[in-house]
C-alpha cells in the first residue's frame, strides 16, 4: 500500500479517536450510545467526530481518483499527509474551543483534496 492509502486508513480511524474523546469522564451506556454528550470540551469532540466523517468521503475519493489515474505518487503522499495533518489539529483546535484555528485548519484540508483532484485530471 502507498502513504497515501494508509492515510485514507488514517483519516478513517480520526472520527473514532474523536468520539472516545466525547465520551470520556462519563460512564458510557452501550444500551444508549447516542445520549446527549454534555457542554464543553466534550460537545465539541463530537462535532469534531462529525465533521471528520464529513471530511472523510471527498478525501478518499480523491486520493483513489488520483492514484486509478496515476497521478504523481509522490505528491499524492505529500497532499494525503497534509491532509492528514490538517485534520488532526483541525480536530484538536475544535476540542481546544479556538474556532479561527479550526476553520484554518479546515480549510488547509479542503486545499488538500482540491489539489488531489487537480493532480488528478492533469495526470
């Protein structure tokens, strides 16, 4: 497998790692998983949850678009691993409550997909 498909895997595994923040400090009932999370720091790892799931589907359809094309490996790795980077101190500036940090970040990971789609169709 390529870098870049191994971040597809990461990107995968980031909305998971969000939502055990959002559970965290409360005792979790399987019989209800999705009960309301609480305010704060906790609230805001379940949007982070939502919004990595959100992300996930453009990326990899991206990253797999650019490599079915054989688009440069080399920059589909660069961009899968920005990318991945991105999302993750996206994730972390909205449990950390800095929203300017967060739409920064966001938006460094949407530059990212949108470079993988025009690697793409100059491949």
């Amino acid at each position: 497998m390529t870098t870049g498909m191994w971040c597809v895997a990461a990107a995968w595994l980031l909305p998971f790692v969000w939502a055990m923040l959002s559970k965290m400090g409360r005792r979790y009932d399987n019989a209800r998983p999705r009960d309301p999370v609480p305010d704060g720091w906790q609230l805001r790892a379940n949007w982070a949850q939502a919004n990595a799931w959100e992300a996930f589907a453009p990326f990899a359809a991206a990253l797999l678009i650019a490599q079915f094309v054989h688009a440069p490996q080399q920059t589909i790795d660069l961009l899968a691993l920005a990318f991945i980077g991105f999302r993750i101190a996206h994730g972390l500036a909205y449990v950390a409550d800095k929203p300017s940090l967060r739409s920064t970040m966001w938006l460094g990971g949407a530059a990212c997909v949108a470079g993988l789609f025009v690697i793409a169709a100059r491949a």
